[in-house]
C-alpha cells in the first residue's frame, strides 16, 4: 500500500537542502533548477530565502573551512569557495583563519599519512606532491617536509 506524497514545493526543498548544511546562492540554483515550473520562480524563491537569513555567503565559507580545512590547505578551500560562487568578501575571513592555521594542519595531515621524515629525495618528493595537492602553500610544504615534528 504505498502512497503517494505531494511534490516539494521549489521553497521545500531548498529548505531541505539547507536542513543538511549549509548551500550558496549558486548551489542552490543548480540543484533546483529542474524543478522550477515557472520562469522566475527559483530566482524570486532565493531571493527570500536570502532576505530571511536563510541562505548567507559568510556562513557557507565558515562551514566549508571547517570541514574541509582539517584535511585541505588554503589553497585547495579557496577553490572550492569558488566553485560554489561564493564572493570573496565573504570568503576573506575564513580564508584568513585557515591561512594562520596552515602549517599545523599541513604537519597533522603529513603525521596521519607519512608519520615519519623521508628517508631520501624520491620519498621527500613524494610527500611534497601529496600535500601539494591538498592545496597548502609550498613554504609550509617545504617546512612540514624537511623539519618532520619541528615547531615553528
């Protein structure tokens, strides 16, 4: 005996969405996009998710460091801000709080795959390019690399 639900209204399911974590503006758009029945309806419905709070560009960047920033450098967070269309001004504090964090989450994520210094050039290469493409900067690279467990 199944039965059937009404669809979700367009405002529903953003709601939904928004109820698992937080979405930017252009997230929300490209995954309800198919469901708009009417030209205009998705934009006006943003538009009041935005007004009542709902839906705030800073708050998706503070959420986004927080649970990419303890395996991702500052680098690779940023882009991922980008993709999801997200301004820089609203990037530009979270941003910074990472930044100032970097070399120490760059050494935990180095401990939690490498756990101990190179043991020649190959292998230091090797964790180079593995921290490199989680996106931290190539000083703190270079420093989490040659000094293992050294404090700044």
């Amino acid at each position: 005996m199944a039965t059937t639900r009404p669809a979700l209204s367009l405002k529903g399911r953003a709601l939904r969405y928004l109820a698992g974590r937080e979405h930017s503006r252009l997230e929300l758009e490209r995954k309800l996009a198919a469901h708009e029945e009417e030209p205009g309806q998705l934009a006006r419905v943003l538009d009041e998710l935005t007004a009542k709070g709902f839906i705030d560009a800073r708050r998706v960047a503070e959420s986004l460091a927080y649970r990419r920033g303890a395996r991702l450098g500052t680098a690779r967070v940023r882009q991922e801000m980008l993709a999801k269309g997200l301004e820089p001004e609203a990037m530009a504090d979270a941003l910074q709080t990472l930044k100032a964090s970097e070399p120490a989450r760059a050494r935990e994520v180095w401990k939690r795959k490498f756990g101990e210094p190179a043991a020649d050039a190959a292998a230091r290469a090797r964790q180079m390019r593995f921290l490199a493409a989680r996106g931290f900067a190539p000083e703190v690279i270079r420093r989490v690399v040659r000094g293992g467990d050294d404090d700044e």
